[in-house]
C-alpha cells in the first residue's frame, strides 16, 4: 500500500520529466530557428554574389580586366570636325572616312525601360565608359527620369522615332519627319532643352531592301535637308537575332561579329525584355578592351579626312561574313540587313519596343522586344558567309 511519501516523491518525478520535456522542446525549436536563420543568410549572401556577378556581365571569376584597367573616353565638348549633315549625313560612312582606329561605340536601341536600362547604366557606370541610346520619344515621356539619367551620366540620346510604328513613320517623307522632331521634343524634355548631335537610325536600319526601302531612300534627303545624321551599325550582340540568348550566346555572337575589324558599331537594346544583355554588358566591354578598343559615344569621332580605307559594294573575297537571321524570337523581317565592320553582315536590328510599351508598332517588321508567348521559337539559323548585296551600300569600316 502506497504511503503518502510514495505518492509525494512520484509526483516530484512527473514534474522533474515534465521539466526535462519542455527544456528538450525548447532546445530543439531553438536549434531548428538557428539552422533556419543560418539557410537565410546563405541564400541572402549567395543572391548578393549573383548579383555582383551579373552586374559584371557574368561570373566575376572569369572576369579578365577590372574597371580599372580599361581606358575611359572623355565626354566630347563638341562633335570634332567632321563635314556638316548637309554635305554628308551617313555617319558610318563618315566614321569609314575619318582614319581613326580601334574606336568602339556602343549603342543601346528601343529605350528607356524601367526594367533594363538602369541596369544597363549600372555596368556603364561601374566601367567608365559612355555609350549612345537610340530612345523612343513614348517611352521618354513614360520613362523621364530614366531618360534624365541616361543624359546626366554622360551618355548621348539619340533619335529613335518617337512612336516606333514603322507604317506610321514611312507613310511619308512628311510623317517621317514630323515623327522625329516630336521624338526630339521628347529629348529635349530631359536634355535641358538641348539636342547635342542631331542624330538618328531607321526603324530597321536604312538599308535599300525590304518593303520600307525605296520612302527610306526619300527619307535620307529629308534628313539631310533637316541637318539631320543617321547611322546603321556593323555588329551586334544578336540580342534581337534568333531565339533568345543568355549572356555566354550573346558575347561569342559579339566575338564572331567584331572579329578582326578596326571601328566598331555595336548594335544591343535595353528594352524590357533584354535582360540578357545586362548580364553579358561586362563581359562584353572587357573583352573589346582587352582587343584593344577605346570606348566612345557617336558625337566623338577623331576625323582625320582619310578615305583610302573605304570600300563599298561587295566584300572582298577573302571576308567572311555573319547572314541576318533577322532579329525576332517569333517573326522574321525582310526589311532588315546590317553590315559588319568590313563588309560584313552583321546581325538585324529588331528596333522594337516589347507590345506592352508600345501598342501601335507595324506587325510585319521584326520585333525582337516582343511580349513573350508560349508559342514554341523557332531554331536559330546557324550564321553563316554570305556576300553583302551592292544594293546595301555596304561599308568597309577599317
């Protein structure tokens, strides 16, 4: 028979194992909150590195310059001495002409955007060098403070139409003026009122092919009698070419585009839908630096007035060249044909803002900013040598 000593010390023994269950359970929540906050501050810390390392244009392990040892260009003060619009508004046949060598210009099309062009101007920033945007007069007005940013980090807004709606635009010698003083009103919203260099490229580039080709033809005068310059490009990154490319794609498209050629014009957009390009943006300028190329916006040309390196027409025999796949994810274009930096072809320019940025564009040009579909894309074209039409007026950039 139990005694009440029996009964006191087994209730003395419930607590004492109710005590140690409660300290097991505590220690084990505390345990589980530590290895949770430990998880966290891994996943914070390897974002960060990606971040880092997208912002460099790849993973900063393969990085082969630092920010330091590339050469920055000065803002130019003025164009240089280059002839006036009136007389020449070709300005890749102007840079053909001017004897420079090693200059690189990088040009962004379809901005600004909310999403991509801050970025953009981050990996500018972070290597010190400037570059030129071809900006959507819409997009200006619906993006102000990016575009006022873009102009006071020493970059040049140039002249990209103002509603990008090529049917709108080539309707006539008449709109397609019209639709380019009202982008430049839109520059001068964000510039202070200025236009540092009159200066645009075609919706589709300029080339004597496609159904816009002959009213573009009509439109070169109009912008010569407006003292207006216009410049295609002769490489690319192929951001707007084939089906959608991560940043590794987009530099050896780069490298095949530029290889072996003295003045470049790099053709990339920062539309929305580019975020491919901010990540391979770093890469790309080291590797032209380490090819050794100067960074430069397009009002910034060391003319020098010697033509003997100009050549137009076809190629020579012993250039190869990169064919236009024509440059949308989901559409082809007949109308755009680029030029490489010796006669090459080189990739098409898409020249379209993505569908939600702008409704009104012409459905039977190239788009490679297009609103993603689940349509299935289509294989890209393997690039390969072809001969520059002599329709085109291809250039030889020595």
């Amino acid at each position: 028979m139990s005694t009440a000593s029996d009964f006191e010390r087994n209730r003395r023994a419930r607590r004492r194992r109710a005590r140690l269950r409660k300290k097991r359970i505590r220690a084990a929540i505390i345990l589980i909150a530590f290895i949770a906050v430990i998880i966290i501050v891994c996943v914070a810390v390897s974002n960060c590195k990606n971040n880092g390392n997208q912002s460099l244009g790849g993973d900063a392990a393969e990085a082969t310059l630092s920010p330091e040892e590339l050469i920055p260009t000065a803002i130019p003060t003025s164009t240089l001495a280059i002839p006036s619009a009136a007389e020449e508004n070709n300005l890749l046949q102007i840079i053909a002409d001017a004897g420079q060598t090693k200059h690189c210009y990088l040009t962004f099309d379809d901005g600004p955007t909310e999403e991509i062009t801050p970025q953009i101007l981050d990996v500018l920033r972070r290597y010190n060098v400037k570059a030129t945007f071809f900006e959507v007069g819409t997009l200006i007005e619906s993006n102000p403070d990016v575009a006022r940013r873009v102009y006071e980090e020493g970059h040049l807004i140039a002249n990209h139409s103002y509603g990008h709606n090529y049917e709108k635009l080539y309707a006539s010698t008449e709109s397609f003026i019209t639709d380019i003083l009202e982008c430049e009103n839109a520059i001068k919203s964000v510039t202070n009122g200025e236009v540092p260099f009159n200066l645009i490229r075609f919706l589709g580039g300029s080339y004597e092919e496609g159904e816009y080709a002959s009213i573009k033809q009509d439109c070169i005068q109009t912008l010569k009698d407006n003292n207006y310059y216009y410049i295609n490009w002769n490489c690319a990154n192929g951001d707007a070419q084939g089906k959608t490319k991560d940043a590794e794609d987009l530099l050896e498209f780069l490298k095949e585009s530029s290889a072996g050629y003295n003045n470049l014009i790099v053709l990339m957009h920062d539309a929305s839908s580019k975020q491919s390009t901010v990540d391979a943006l770093g890469s790309i300028i080291e590797y032209l630096s380490g090819e050794g190329y100067t960074f430069h916006r397009l009002d910034d040309i060391d003319y020098q007035g010697s033509k003997s390196s100009v050549q137009t027409g076809s190629t020579s025999s012993g250039e190869s060249e990169t064919s236009s796949a024509a440059g949308s994810e989901n559409e082809t274009s007949s109308d755009n044909t680029s030029v490489s930096s010796s006669g090459n072809s080189s990739s098409s320019d898409s020249d379209s803002s993505s569908d939600d940025e702008n409704d009104n564009e012409s459905s039977d040009e190239e788009d490679g900013d297009l609103t993603e579909t689940s349509e299935p894309e289509p294989e890209e074209a393997t690039p390969r040598p072809t001969a520059v039409p002599a329709s085109t007026g291809a250039i030889v950039i020595q």
